[in-house]
C-alpha cells in the first residue's frame, strides 16, 4: 500500500507547490473557526477542519501558555468530545456549542 502512494504521489506535473500549500495549510488548522456562538446542529452540519479550529479557540483561551501541539491535541481532544456527546441525540441540537464545551472542557479536566 505504501508502494502504492509512493508512486502515486511521484506521478505528474511538478507538486512541490500543492505540497508547501498542503504544509502551510495543515500548520494553520487554527484558523477559521466560526462556531463559537452557533448550537450544536450547525456544529453537527460543519466541517471538522471549522470544529476543531474552534475547539482551538476554547482551549486557547483556556491556557494560551501551551505549546501549538500541546494545544492541538487539546482542541482534538474536546472536538471528540463535543462529537461524542451529541452524535445521535437531536434533543441536544438547540445546545450551544459553547455550553456543550465547557461541559467537556470540565469532563477531561482542563478547567
């Protein structure tokens, strides 16, 4: 399989720009969350690249002191969390995002 991908990905024009961008663009997954005031159905209708810069924001501003991967694995961790909680439940679409992740927030003991 790695085989595979290997000459896939040796395969075609000159990419060394789509890899910078694709690089630039992983190392900015904190950018561009939008949903820090929407309830759980536009969370559940969002991307996860939107959720977990959002959850981003949550932790940052939680503890801004951390490492940018310490702070990533945070974000990770309370998105899981947020998805988990509300994953199948409709009673809970009316729920803030922001209500639901400081429930989480509190629950793996960041705050």
């Amino acid at each position: 399989m790695l085989v595979v991908f290997i000459i896939f990905s040796s395969c075609g024009e000159n990419n060394s720009n789509t890899k910078a961008k694709s690089k630039t663009d992983i190392e900015k997954w904190y950018l561009g969350g939008t949903l820090h005031k929407a309830t759980i159905s536009d969370w559940k209708s969002s991307t996860p690249e939107n959720r977990l810069a959002t959850c981003g924001d949550f932790m940052a501003s939680i503890d801004n002191s951390v490492s940018m991967d310490v702070l990533k694995q945070r974000a990770t961790k309370l998105m899981d969390c947020i998805n988990e909680s509300t994953e199948g439940l409709d009673n809970t679409n009316n729920e803030s995002v922001s209500s639901i992740a400081s429930k989480c927030i509190v629950l793996l003991g960041y705050r």
